[in-house]
C-alpha cells in the first residue's frame, strides 16, 4: 500500500483542489507522509499543514515545485523541508510568480492574435489566488469552446513549439538546485522520465547541491520504475516521487494513493535534513 506522496498540487498554483481539499483527501486514502509542492509558490503551506492537525496520522512536508528551462524543454526541481520564513526565498518566487503572469498575459494576446479571442480577466478569475500560468488559460480555453480539452490547448498553441507560446523568466536547473539549497531545502529532480539527456546532466547537478530524483511516478509499472531506480543507485541520489496530482480530472490522471515512493524514502529526506541541520 503507498502511504508516501512527494509530489502534490492545490489551487495555489495549478490544481483544483484547496489545500485543505488536498489534505483531506490524502487522509481519507491512507497516506501517512506527503508534500505540497506548488509551482512557484509557498502560500498554501500553513493552510495544508494547518489542515493536518485534524488529521494526527498524516505529516505535511513543506515544499515547492521550481520550473527551470533547458535548451528545447524544460526541467522542474522539488524542494522539500523548505523554509517558508527565508525572505530572499520567497522574493525569488514572487518574482517568478510575476514573470508567469507577464507570460499569460502575452499568450492571450497571441491567441487573440491568431482569431482565438480569450478574456484575460477570466483567466484571472480561474487561477484565483494561484500563481497564473499556462493550465489557466488553456482551462479558459477550453470553458471558450476553442478547444475540447487542456491537453488539446497545449498541443496545438500553448505548449513550447505551439503559435501562442511565450517565454517566461528563464532559471537553469543549477540556478535552482542552488536556490533552494541556501533556503536549506533539499533539491530533487522532479519527472526524469521528460527529461532529455539526464543522466548526461546529473552530474553538474549533484554538485549543485540535488540529493534525490523521482522515480516512482506516473505508474508502479517495474519497466518505467527499474530504470529510474538504477539511475538513482547509480548517483547516489534518493528515490522520490509521487503522483504529480492536480485533480484536473483529465482521463487517466494518476491519483494520490497510487503511486509514490517506501517509507524509507521519507526517512532518508527527514535524516539528510536533520544532519544538515546540526551543522
């Protein structure tokens, strides 16, 4: 049974379901350990973990999800343990914060450019208090009847090759591996199975300061989990993971409970953390 899921999303960025939303339900599906990993943003942290305290059996582990780009794609890193009170922490994702705005704004000019009018007052009315980004408008996209789905709106104009793709602030994955190790967090690749050349690139990433790299994700399929799991092994890294869930809904979305790493996972994290700690 999975009790460990590292990889989570509310409407404090790009999911739908309220952090406190979020943590019930991992509650009612019988995990034990999980992270709140929101792009670009800490906000839904005292909520989840306030939300927590109904549940004594469930720890919350505080933690962000960082986009970084690389040449013809990009690349996310978790953070986990990461400590909300760091100011020049939280300046740094307000500013990524901003750029994502700037670039929503952008996309629905190239879409109106392109004869697919879209409100961006909409746009802003679905992100609510969440960080604006790419979900958002193609969510408006699809409420406009321009597309039948999310995935469609990436496809054929949003995503990095589409007509109405704009660039946001750009951060390599060294710069945020760094980032987030002055904050005392500890860096994790988030879905190598997207990343092109990666074992390439692991090594200046170690250096960077990366301890872990997902491997339980998407599917307990062993021809997806085995590789990831070498790879790991093979650079000292931890084994994370998750489910990568934003209840969107769409067909096959993998779900909190499904997917996710062992306890020994946790353990490791919540050891590595307290030895960097006593230094």
């Amino acid at each position: 049974m999975v009790q460990v899921d590292l990889h989570l999303h509310t409407t404090r960025s790009d999911g739908t379901l309220t952090p406190t939303q979020m943590v019930d339900l991992v509650a009612e599906r019988g995990l034990t350990v999980v992270a709140i990993t929101d792009h670009d943003s800490t906000d839904g942290l005292e909520e989840a973990i306030a939300a927590a305290r109904a549940h004594p059996q469930l720890t919350v582990l505080p933690g962000v999800e960082i986009s970084t780009d690389v040449p013809g794609g990009e690349v996310h890193i978790l953070a986990y343990f990461v400590d909300r009170d760091d100011v020049d922490f939280q300046q740094t994702l307000v500013r990524f914060r901003q750029s994502r705005f700037e670039r929503g704004r952008k996309m629905v000019e190239k879409l109106e450019a392109l004869g697919v009018t879209l409100s961006w007052e909409r746009v802003l009315e679905i992100a609510g208090d969440a960080s604006v980004g790419r979900p958002h408008v193609a969510r408006a996209m699809v409420e406009a009847g321009h597309v039948v789905s999310t995935q469609e709106a990436f496809d054929h104009y949003l995503g990095r090759n589409g007509p109405a793709y704009a660039d946001r602030e750009k951060l390599t994955p060294e710069e945020a591996i760094e980032i987030a190790a002055a904050n005392g967090a500890l860096p994790v690749l988030a879905h190598p199975i997207y990343v092109e050349n990666v074992e390439t690139n692991l090594p200046s990433w170690k250096r960077a300061g990366l301890v872990g790299i997902e491997v339980y994700y998407r599917s307990n399929d062993a021809r997806e989990i085995d590789p990831m799991l070498a790879l790991a092994h093979r650079h000292g890294l931890i084994p994370c993971g998750g489910s990568d869930y934003h209840a969107n809904g769409h067909d096959g979305e993998v779900e909190p409970g499904s997917v996710g790493p062992p306890m020994e996972t946790f353990e490791r994290l919540a050891a590595l953390k307290a030895e960097r700690d006593r230094r």
